[in-house]
C-alpha cells in the first residue's frame, strides 16, 4: 500500500515539473515587436567636427534650390592616378587623386550625389577620402565608402550533397549605382552637407581602395523623408489595405517568391540554425543554410536586398523572424528601403532587441502597426546596418578614450611605466588642465551611461565598463596624485574601452524569413512546443555518438583521395566548400576531408592510416617528413615548376632539401615595423630606415618615456642576412653542415643586436599591441598579421598608424638592405600514398591563384578581418581587399624576404641563440664569447643529425681543427 502510495506521488510529482517545463514552452514563439521609433529628442546624431562645420558655415535647414552637375570629363590627375574616359564616364584607378572643377552659380547648401560603377577585383569595399578646394572639411570626409553588390547564391540553385547544403559562391553583380554621401559608419543617417559659394571650387578624390567608374556627380538637395503619419495619409488615398493570407518569404534563398538576394558584402552569409526545427529548412545535424546574417552581417553600411513577387498592390505589414542573441542589452539597428527609397521616418532606424531565441520581429511604432506600399509584381525591399541610438555613445566614448590615452601618454613621460611612489613627479604643475581634462572625459562618461540605461531601460554589462572608467576618472579629478598608485588600472580601463568601442558598434542580427501579412493577421510562432524541441534535440544529442565530426564529408568512397588538414573547423568547411564546387566537380576526383592534429600525420602514416595529401603543415615539420623519406619529391612531378612560379625564391627555400623539393607553400609571414605616426609626429620623427636610425629613435624615445619594442632573439636571424651573412656553412647538399654564426657579419649582428637590450635597455618580451595600442611602445618590431588585429581589435587608433619595412643595413651602393627571414605553412604529398596522382592534382588546384584567392576571400568573410590570409603568392596578395598604401609596404617586404632552409639538427640553432642572448642580456657576458661557445653545441647537434640520415658531415677532429 505504502509502495503504491509513494509511486503515485512520484507520478504526480513528474507530472508537475512536465508542466511546469511545457507550459512556458508551449506558449513560446508568439510575436515579439520590433518597435520602429526613433531617439526620444528624434534628432540625427552628428559627428563634432561635421557639427561645427555646419555651425561655422551658418546652416540653418535651408538648402540650394538648385542643381550643379560636375563636367566630368574636365580633369587633373595627381600622385599616379590613372584615369581613362569611357562612353561619358570617368575610371579610375586605385592609388592617387583626381580633382575637378565646378562652377557654382547659387551660394547655399548641397548633398552630393554619386552614380558609380565597381570595377571587378577584390573583395573590398570602394574607399575614397574627399576635399573641397584642397581642404577636408571635416572627419568623416577622409573615409567614404561605395558598396559593391554581390548576388547571395551566384545565380544558381544550392548544391545538396549527402543531404548537406554547400555554401555557394557569391558573385560579384556591378551594376550603376546612385547614392548620396554620408557617414560611413552610418552614425548620422542624413546625406552630407557642403556650403558652396558662388564661383569655382574644385572637388578632389582620393583613393584608398579599389578602382572605380564615375558616371556622374551632381550638387542638389536630396529628398526629405517625411514622418509616417503623413505618409500614410497619402498612400490610404491612393491604395487599399491588404486583407488577404500570410505571404511568406524566404530571407537565405530564392524561390518563386524571393526572386533575388543581394547583399553589399561577401561576409554575410548563409548559416545553419539547429536550435530551432521551425526554421526552414530544417535538419537535427545535417548542414541546412536555412538563416543569414547572424554575426556575419554586423558592420555598419552593410545591407541585404531581396527582390519579391507581391500579388496586389496594396498596404502590407512587414514582419521578420529572426534572432538577435548576441548584444544583450543592446539593439540592433537597421534601416529599412523599399524600392530604393526610405519609405519613412520611422524606418531610418529600426531596433531588434536582444532575445534568446528566434521571434516574429513586427514593424510598429508604439502600439500601431506600420503599413508599407507595394506595388504588384516585383519589390525590393532592405535592411541596412546602422548605429541608431547608439551613434551618440560611440562617439562620446571614442573621443574619450583619445583624451584619456593622450593624458595617459603624457603622464607615462613624467612618471615612468613603474612610478615612484615617494616622489612628487608634480603632475598637475607639468600637464596643463589634468584636472579639467579628467573632469570633462567624467561628465562625458557619465552622460554616455545615461543613454545608455535610456536606451536599453537598465544597467548592464555594456554599461558596466563605461561607468567603471568615469568612476576612476572622478576620482582621479579629486586626488590626482593618487595616479601614481592607479595607473595600470587607468591604462586597462582605457583598453578596455576600446573593446568596448568595437563591440558596441556591432550590430548583429539573423534572419530565417520575412512576411506580408494583413494587419493584425496572426503569425505562424517562431518557437517549437516543448514536444517538438525535445525530440529534435535527442536526435541531435545521439547524432554525436555516429557522425564523425572530424570527417568534413560523408563519402563512403574507398578510392576517395584523403586529405587531411590541421586548422580550425570553419576553415576546414570553407576548403570542403571550396573542393565540392571547383575540385571534384571538374575532376571527378572524391575526397574525403578530414580535420586532424598536425603531430598525428606520421605516426597514423607509419601504421599504415595516413592521409594522401596534408595541408597547413609548418615548413620545419614538413623537412623531418622528408628527412625520414616519409614525402614525395614534387620537383619531379608534371607541372612543377609551372606552380613554383607562382611563389618567391624565399618561399621555395623553406620546403627545399637534398636537390628536393617536399612541400609547395600556402602561407608566408614575416616581420614588418609598427609605428604610431601621431606620436612620431607630436615628437617630430620619421620612422626609421636603418639601425642606426633605429638607435637614434630610441633615445629620443626614451627622454620622453616611451619604448621601441623589439623582438630579440626572433629578430635576430634577419639581422645575420642584413649584414651579409647566413645560419649555416656549406651549399647544395652540404648546406648545414656547419653553423655559420660563427663567421664576423652574424657576430656583428648579434652584437648590434644584444647592445640594444644592454646599452638601451630595451625590454626582453613586452605585449606589443596592447601597449602600441596606449601609446606606450609607439615603434616595434612584429609579424605583419599584427595588422589585422590592431585593425579589429584597437579601432580607437584607426589612421594614426602604419607600418613599413624592417630598418635595415646600408650597402655600400647607398641602398638599404631591408631582409626579413620568412616562414611558410606548406602542403605536401604523403610518400606512402597510393593515389600519388590524385594527389598532386589535388596540390595544383589548391594552391592555384584562383583557389587561393578564393580561400582568402572566404576565409575573411566567415571568420573576418582579423583572419585575413597570409597568402604566399604574391598574385592573391594583390586581390585581398588590403589599403593600396599597405599593399604598397607589404609587397616591397615580400619582395624583400630570405628563406632559411631546414636542415637536420637544425632546432638546435634557435636555442642555442636563445641561451646566447638570455646570457648576454641578462648576465652581461660578452657577445661574441657567448654566442661563439654557443655555437659549437649546434654544430655537434648538427654533426650528430647528419650522421643518423646518412649525410655528409665533419668528424669531431675536423671540427677542433676549424674552430
């Protein structure tokens, strides 16, 4: 009795948490709002230096009645710009300026419209920096963004392999373009304005990046978007309400109803939603490109276009199902245009608050629904990435942190990085308005937390840093002196809101579908029941204990060429996309991608499970495979030297061993100098060229207490090369057989190398970006993918660095000699394979420039800038979206590398450089003597190494005799 008491209580009891589960789950998926109003003070957010530009040229809402077009044909060229006149339009190139004149006869205000073709080429976005009778009138002048389009799927249908979906290929669709200028980073929503005075001026343009075609530029004032409630007016006098069923419309895909998808960017892309099995199409863990967008589409100008089959005419609702899970406590903006224009006020920037899951976005204003004209048959209809409400905290922020990283400079000079807590450095004595500045940046900060809980309705975590930095920054004001014991807080505090900056002005959302509907009409939900999510989540939950996720295809093919690939999975699926489309399906070769450490290669290879090819394999491992005969010589293959064309002599060095060559590089990278032309110009210096040059920099760097950062003993290699020397002894295939640091140019360039840390007390390791990003170091020596992060991840600096070649060693002709060591990441073909043939197939395709550029430009899209390829072919270098003035500094240093050949024992040269250096820095030993007993462990290592693989070399007699 007591037993069936305690299971119906324990029946009961399960029946209670059911429903305590499934009752909020089943009334889950229901509309979420999307509220389409503006800023409570409903005002554009503009930037300072265009505000005062506005006030100084006495704007007052008046804008010129009338037009002036530009004679386009009418130019001057400067600083190597190539222009070219065809069928009335201007092209032109992508490095110098062109200027015109124009002839304005009605003094007042303009916006400025361009009509613009792309030229075919890179992933990259048009920039262009723009003056008005030689002079940028204000911030956002010196960046000006033209979009490219690109079609979604390339035109075609998606590829369905196995039942997984293939990303497509997004195709590049140049088409005539008119747009007004305005803020690239979309802060302000309204076009430019520009006073014109009666009489000639002259409009220049400048490129940045990418060659352009210039079909028209026109000075008029662009059309007023007027509020909805006057818009509506018009529209119910002219069209009837829609009342009729749900049209449903897919966001990622075309189909009979989403006729095209176009979008201003290759970085948004498709994605796969497995949380929800409402979102079409729909599979527990195969690959479905049912949403897109997500954190892919996040950057500020960018837009998705869909062009749409609408049945009637008529007055809809809009309603999106999507998600935006990524800014909790922030929204997500976007513009909305249909046929090209922004229908209304209201749609100038509309908010997709934060929510954990997908929901039915529906366009209001308040508690009304807001209705959009449509005309019957085809519609565009667009979102566009924009800052909203956001705009005015971002850019508060951004100035603060450069008056607070200027200050912090300044205070870094009197104090040091390590100040004294007993002394007096009088800081408010030797930085003029300290306080003022601390007070100002203070209140600033303090107003940036307002908004922010104004917008977001609470304290969170995007306010939490703000606040804590106007915190210290007030009390700071109040006891200035107490700097001294808080200054590595105030220097984490102000890097900490640069992350911030870079956060804050993403604004991601994802899309699965949108929807016309009638007003009022019920949605379909955006969540599944309890009953529904539950299974499809066990299925997914077993699905891991049967699909391998390391195999990147499901071929079953024995015959299948098997690669394998040591890198990340999105880099892994970019690269099976890739061979699914351009490989296999012109080859007719399968092959079965897998994703496998690098140290698994030759063990799995020597019990008889190896892959065929390998891909990303360091250049030092690829040399002990071919020490151990465990790699086919490529050199001897069809078509070798045809692909070895395609790389630098420095490249071809790395993978070269025994008259062989094992391995054909993928990637390349090597150090480059990293400079802060604001401080260098504040202090009035050029970057330097030479060492000496670099010696010289340094003192004056240090009088005002700043660093040069240098990477020792990873420099030093470069240096052995600068002054004519090399690493090892011997040539062809005795090449190693000897260290050659032994000889005087690598004992003078350890010496000049080792006097920099002694005499000018440089620091041994240092976080370079993150103190190049305060100002601390505002020179150093790094590997030139640094760029990509400081790009990404210090946008508070942006345009007030660069970077240029490693200083180097005069010749005697007068030229400088500027070699970098390079290091590459090779793909090479296993000895052990039976489909050797295949395989080198494989290789060509691979590292053809078409693949290549490919990759990079995939790569970049999906995992973004901070991933930009380090391609060692300098023909796909060319076609990364890079600056043309980097690209500039970046090929002369390509240009300008020496490969160091591997040879065995060879890991031995790099410690002993490091036990040499360590000593000589930090012991104060002498150089030569140091580096010189250091040198003799590398050449027994070597000795010893060359013995085991049968290769020549020098009997320990030999050795005493020669040293």
């Amino acid at each position: 009795m007591i037993k069936k008491k305690r299971m119906l209580v324990g029946s009961v009891l399960i029946i209670i948490i059911a429903l305590v589960i499934l009752i909020p789950s089943l009334r889950s998926g229901g509309a979420k709002t999307a509220s389409a109003s503006q800023s409570e003070n409903n005002e554009d957010y503009v930037e300072e230096s265009y505000s005062q530009y506005l006030t100084d040229a006495g704007y007052s809402g008046q804008m010129a009645s009338s037009e002036v077009k530009v004679d386009l044909l009418s130019y001057q060229t400067t600083d190597g710009m190539t222009a070219s006149v065809e069928n009335g339009a201007v092209q032109t190139g992508d490095t110098g300026t062109i200027t015109w004149n124009v002839s304005v006869q009605e003094a007042g205000f303009y916006n400025m419209a361009i009509t613009y073709l792309p030229v075919v080429g890179t992933n990259s976005k048009i920039e262009r920096k723009l003056t008005i009778d030689h002079e940028s009138l204000y911030t956002g002048l010196t960046q000006l963004i033209f979009n490219k389009l690109w079609d979604n799927s390339g035109g075609t249908p998606i590829v369905n392999k196995n039942g997984n979906e293939i990303l497509p290929v997004s195709v590049e669709k140049p088409e005539l373009t008119t747009v007004y200028l305005k803020d690239s980073r979309r802060r302000s929503l309204e076009p430019y304005k520009f006073y014109l005075s009666a009489g000639t001026h002259t409009i220049s343009f400048e490129s940045v990046k990418e060659p352009v075609v210039i079909s028209d530029i026109t000075f008029k004032a662009a059309e007023a978007v007027k509020p909805y409630a006057e818009v509506l007016k018009e529209w119910e006098s002219q069209y009837k309400v829609y009342d009729g069923d749900n049209l449903l419309y897919q966001a990622e895909r075309t189909d009979e109803h989403t006729i095209d998808i176009e979008k201003s960017s290759v970085d948004i892309l498709m994605t796969t939603d497995y949380s929800n099995s409402n979102t079409v199409p729909y599979h527990p863990y195969k690959i479905k490109l049912n949403t897109i967008g997500g954190s892919n589409w996040r950057t500020p100008g960018d837009f998705l276009q869909w062009t749409i089959d609408v049945p009637e005419e008529g007055l809809y609702r809009l309603s999106f199902r999507g998600e935006q899970n990524t800014n909790r406590g922030v929204m997500s903006y976007r513009q909305l245009k249909v046929n090209g224009e922004v229908p209304f006020e209201e749609a100038m920037a509309i908010p997709f608050a934060f929510h954990s899951g997908f929901v039915n976005y529906v366009l209001e204003n308040g508690e009304d629904e807001l209705l959009l004209h449509l005309k019957k048959g085809q519609n565009t209809i667009s979102l566009e990435v924009v800052l909203g409400d956001f705009a005015m905290p971002l850019s508060e922020v951004e100035k603060s942190v450069l008056a607070l990283n200027e200050l912090y400079r300044k205070t870094v000079q009197i104090t040091g990085l390590v100040p004294d807590k007993y002394i007096d450095y009088e800081i408010t004595t030797k930085i003029p308005n300290y306080v003022e500045t601390l007070t100002t940046e203070s209140d600033r900060l303090k107003k940036v937390v307002d908004e922010l809980v104004r917008i977001t309705g609470e304290k969170g975590e995007k306010t939490a840093m703000v606040e804590k930095m106007q915190v210290q920054a007030e009390r700071l004001s109040r006891k200035p002196d107490s700097v001294i014991s808080e200054l590595s807080t105030l220097q984490n505090n102000i890097s900490s809101l640069g992350t911030w900056i870079t956060s804050i002005s993403e604004m991601p959302l994802q899309l699965d579908s949108f929807t016309l509907s009638a007003p009022g009409a019920k949605l379909p939900k955006a969540k599944p029941n309890f009953f529904v999510k539950s299974y499809y989540g066990t299925v997914r939950f077993l699905s891991t204990f049967f699909v391998d996720e390391t195999k990147m295809t499901e071929t079953n093919d024995n015959k299948a060429l098997k690669v394998w690939i040591s890198a990340g999975r999105d880099q892994a699926q970019i690269i099976r996309n890739l061979i699914d489309q351009g490989f296999t399906a012109n080859s007719n070769i399968a092959v079965d991608l897998q994703l496998i450490p690098e140290d698994v290669i030759l063990p799995a290879t020597l019990a008889g499970n190896g892959p065929d090819v390998a891909l990303a394999v360091p250049q030092a491992t690829v040399i002990n495979f071919a020490m151990r005969n465990a790699l086919v010589d490529l050199s001897k293959l069809d078509g070798f030297e045809e692909l070895k064309a395609k790389f630098t002599d420095s490249a071809m060095r790395t993978v070269g061993y025994q008259n062989g060559t094992y391995g054909l590089p993928e990637q390349q990278t090597f150090m480059m100098m990293f400079y802060r032309a604001d401080i260098l110009n504040q202090l009035g210096l050029k970057p330097p060229t030479t060492w000496d040059e670099v010696e010289s920099l340094i003192s004056i760097l240090h009088a005002n207490n700043y660093d040069f950062y240098m990477p020792g003993q990873a420099l030093y290699p470069s240096l052995v090369y600068q002054y004519g020397g090399d690493l090892y002894q011997g040539s062809g295939n005795d090449y190693g057989l000897q260290t050659g640091l032994t000889n005087d140019n690598a004992m003078t360039a350890f010496n000049r190398l080792t006097r920099f840390f002694t005499s000018n007390r440089l620091p041994v390791s240092a976080d370079f970006s993150n103190r190049f990003r305060t100002g601390e170091m505002p020179v150093g020596i790094a590997p030139y993918t640094t760029y990509n992060q400081l790009e990404v991840f210090a946008p508070e600096i942006r345009g007030l660095w660069s970077f240029a070649p490693l200083p180097g060693v005069p010749n005697e002709d007068g030229t400088v000699n500027h070699q970098a060591t390079a290091e590459t990441i090779d793909s090479i073909l296993m000895n052990a394979s039976d489909n050797k043939e295949a395989g080198w197939k494989f290789i060509q395709w691979w590292l053809s420039t078409d693949t290549q550029a490919q990759y990079a430009k995939s790569l970049e899209s999906v995992i973004g800038a901070a991933a930009r390829y380090p391609t060692a072919n300098l023909e796909v270098l060319k076609q990364l979206p890079w600056a043309s003035k980097d690209s500039k500094q970046i090929i002369q240093q390509f240009n300008d590398t020496v490969g160091i050949p591997e040879v065995p024992g060879g890991y031995m040269t790099t410690r002993a450089i490091d036990y040499a250096f360590r000593a000589v820095v930090t012991s104060g030993l002498n150089p030569r003597e140091t580096l010189y007993l250091n040198s003799k462990q590398i050449d027994k290592e070597l000795t010893k190494k060359r013995k085991e693989f049968h290769l020549s070399y020098l009997d320990q007699n030999q050795l005493k005799e020669e040293q």
